[in-house]
C-alpha cells in the first residue's frame, strides 16, 4: 500500500470544508458540530436559542465557529444566514423538538395514544420536525447544485424506521416522513453530484423533553431494550457526523442509519396501556 504523502488529506479531513448545522446549540447537533470542528471545518451554528448557542464551544476553534441566531422555520431568515456564509458543502439539518410521551410510557397513557393528540401538537411537531427539515435542504439546494456538489445529512429517528411506543405519534409520524424525504431526495439530487442520508438515533441523553431521558425511571424503562446496555450520548454521534461529512461517504446515499446501541434489533413485548 502506497504511504500517504505530507499533506495529502485524510479520508475524514475537513479542512477547508463548509457545514451548516442546525438545532447546534445543544445535544446531537452540539455534538456533531463539534466533531466536524476537530476535523477542520468551518461551521455555521443554527439555533433559535441564542444564549445556549452563545455557549458553545466558545473560545474553541477560533476563526471556524459561526453563530447564526434563527428559527429554522422562519425560511427568509435561514437563507439569509446561509448566503452570508458562502458557499456550503454540507447541510446537517438536525434541529427538532419532541412531541411528548409515548403510549408506552406511563405519563402517555394520560398523554400519549391516538385519540388524545391533539391537532395543535401534530401541527407544531410537522412544522419544525419536517417542514423545517425540508426547508432548511430547500435553503442550501441552488448553491450545491451550480457546485454539483454537496452533503445533506437529516437527523431523524429509530421511531421514524419503526412503530414506537416510547413517542407521541406525531413525532413518529413526522420522523418517518423525514426518512422517504431523505430517500426521495436522494433520488433527484444523486445526479447533481448530492448526497442525501440519515442518522437514527436511538435513546440519546440529551434536552429533548425537558431532558427526560437523564431520568432514571425512564433509563429503567429502555436500557433493558438496548442491546449494548446504556443510554446513548450525544458524542455517540459524532463519527457518523464525521463519516457523512468526509469523502469517506461519496457513494453513499439514501441511506438511513441507527446510532443505537442495537435497540431496532431488539424483540418486543407488547406494551399494556
Ligand atoms: N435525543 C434523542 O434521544 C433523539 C432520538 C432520535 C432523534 N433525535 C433527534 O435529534 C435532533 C436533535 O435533538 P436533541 O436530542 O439533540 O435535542 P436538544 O433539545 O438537546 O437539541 C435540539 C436543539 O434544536 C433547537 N431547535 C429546536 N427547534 C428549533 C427551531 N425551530 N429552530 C432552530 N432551532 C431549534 C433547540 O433550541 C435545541 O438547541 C432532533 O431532530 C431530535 O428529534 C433525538
């Protein structure tokens, strides 16, 4: 095998390379950002939570930290941030909110089954779970493809791969819509020279619902469902970041995959409520 020559970038190398990441203030997108930092990147941060977005990394990796302050579904705002930032070569379009409990859950059996959810939640969780999604891709397309070139990476969830007790229906329905937007567009966008994927998370402590998942009754609840036998961390997700991100993944589209410590592999008994 030839050796590598001095300078010559590495399969994972993102010097140089422009990424825009949404819902970066906290949790999974906190995460992934910072991952593509410490690959060299240059990173936009989209959050719509100023202080918290403030707070990260500050200090760290000066010159390649970006804060743009917006609400991923106010469209002309997230444009506007991502024109100032020049030319982009990837999309982490992360950012999204929890629809409550799941059925499954004991605070769900109040909450979560079909008949309590209410239109007001499913329209709140599409908006900014899909539509956001959706228009935050919209937002880098034209750019990436006069370059005939880009990566977009969709956060979306094992309860958008599979039914899921454990969340509110709106919020598995907008995830599994989330992933045949990521397969559809991967279809349209491959000969552009576009890469279209998904992370699926599994159970991953972060501040989503009110950082329930930091509970210990509700880690009582999954672990025993997680083959690997813990909760996730956010830094569990930053390898896949970084692999989607590099060249490493140049045929590599469409696809959609779990970062959960084997929780979609698991067998389930049905759940009472
Ligand atoms: N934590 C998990 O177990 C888990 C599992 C599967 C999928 N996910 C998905 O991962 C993504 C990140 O979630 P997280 O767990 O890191 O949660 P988090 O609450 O820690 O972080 C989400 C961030 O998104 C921001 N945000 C929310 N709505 C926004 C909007 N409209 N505009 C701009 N910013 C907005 C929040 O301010 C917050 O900083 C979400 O799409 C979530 O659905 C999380």
């Amino acid at each position: 095998m030839p050796a590598r020559e001095p300078n010559q970038p590495t399969l994972f190398d993102l010097e140089g390379r422009r990424f825009v990441v949404t819902g970066a203030a906290s949790g999974i997108g906190r995460a992934m950002a910072g991952a593509l930092l410490g690959q060299g990147a240059q990173v936009l941060l989209v959050d719509r939570d100023a202080q918290a977005l403030q707070a990260v990394l500050a200090g760290a990796h000066a010159g390649r930290v970006h804060i743009g302050v917006c609400d991923i579904n106010h469209t002309a705002a997230f444009q506007q941030l991502v024109d100032g930032f020049g030319a982009v070569d990837g999309l982490f379009a992360n950012a999204g909110i929890s629809g409550g409990p799941g059925f499954g859950t004991e605070a769900g059996r109040e909450l979560g089954t079909l008949s309590q959810q209410s239109m007001a939640q499913w329209h709140q969780i599409m908006e900014v779970n899909l539509c956001g999604t959706a228009t935050c891709m919209q937002a880098v397309l034209p750019a990436m493809k006069r370059r005939r070139h880009g990566r977009i990476v969709v956060t979306a969830s094992v309860a958008g791969v599979q039914a899921e007790p454990f969340v509110s229906y709106a919020y598995a329905l907008a995830k599994a819509a989330v992933v045949r937007l990521v397969q559809q567009s991967a279809l349209e966008l491959g000969p552009h020279g576009i890469t279209v994927n998904a992370i699926a998370p599994g159970f991953i402590k972060t501040g989503i619902a009110n950082g329930r998942l930091h509970d210990t009754d509700v880690a009582g609840l999954l672990v025993p469902r997680i083959p690997v036998g813990r909760l996730g961390e956010a830094d569990d997700l930053a390898g896949l970041a970084v692999l989607f991100a590099s060249r490493a993944s140049a045929y590599i589209t469409g696809a959609v995959i779990p970062v959960d410590g084997g929780y979609l592999l698991n067998q389930k008994e049905p759940i009472a409520c």
